[in-house]
C-alpha cells in the first residue's frame, strides 16, 4: 500500500472567506483512495474525510439485495448507489438491520461508529469493501 502524507498546507475555501491552514493530510492508495485531512478554523479543528473509493459492481449489487429484502421493497422500485436509505423510507432501527444482514452476507464485524455513516447503497459497499480488504490483509 502506497501512501503520501504532507502537512502545512494552504486551503482557502471559494464558498467562504476564510483562510485555513491544513495541519494533517494523508493519502492511502490501494484499490481504494482516502483522503483525510484536519485544520483549524480560529479556535474550532474540523476534520474531513473525503472517500473515492468505487466498491465493485457485485458488491453494490448484494447490497441492493439485502437492503430490497429487510424493507421489503416492491420489485418495481430502483435502487442505485446513490439511494439513500431515508428516501425508501428506513428509520434508525432499519438501518441497524440492514447492516446485520450486511454483516452476515460478507462474515465482517462493522462497528457502531462505521454504520453511523452509512446513508446510501455506495456508502455501505465501499465501507464493506474496505472490511473485506482489511480481514484479508489481517489474514
């Protein structure tokens, strides 16, 4: 696995005036590329983590599978990457559903913080990617 890391970088966001000095950035590259950086906005840090990675078609699919059975949606609805669980209606209590199904089909462990961020098909595919490719570099 590749990585790169800088710190002390200017940033300057176009949609506010503010100047920021990036204090951290770090870029993994493996199949998957993350990039994470924090800074300072006078006394409050922020922290961003911005995901490119693309989870395989098969992935996706099995995801939309699992989500389509434990809401019971009609045939008719489509579901893609970009659905978002809330838009077919899925409350707190669905959600933690889905990710045991999840859970079950691809035999990983995700923890309580990691599903808090799962609000579409492609977020819970790359996290379940990134699973999968931790147990077998773990192996």
């Amino acid at each position: 696995m590749a990585s790169i890391s800088a710190t002390c970088l200017s940033f300057k966001a176009s949609s506010t005036k503010f100047n920021s000095r990036i204090s951290q950035v770090g870029i993994s590259s493996s199949r998957s590329k993350l990039i994470s950086y924090s800074f300072a906005k006078g006394l409050k840090a922020s922290r961003f983590r911005i995901s490119c990675a693309a989870a395989k078609p098969e992935t996706v699919e099995k995801v939309c599978e699992i989500v389509r059975k434990q809401l019971a949606l009609k045939p008719e609805i489509q579901l893609t990457p970009e659905t978002k669980f809330t838009d077919l209606g899925a409350d707190s209590l669905d959600t933690v559903e889905i990710v045991m199904g999840l859970e079950e089909e691809f035999n990983i462990n995700i923890e309580e913080d990691s599903s808090q961020n799962i609000a579409t098909v492609q977020d819970a595919a790359n996290l379940i990617e990134e699973f999968v490719q931790k147990k077998a570099e773990a192996s």
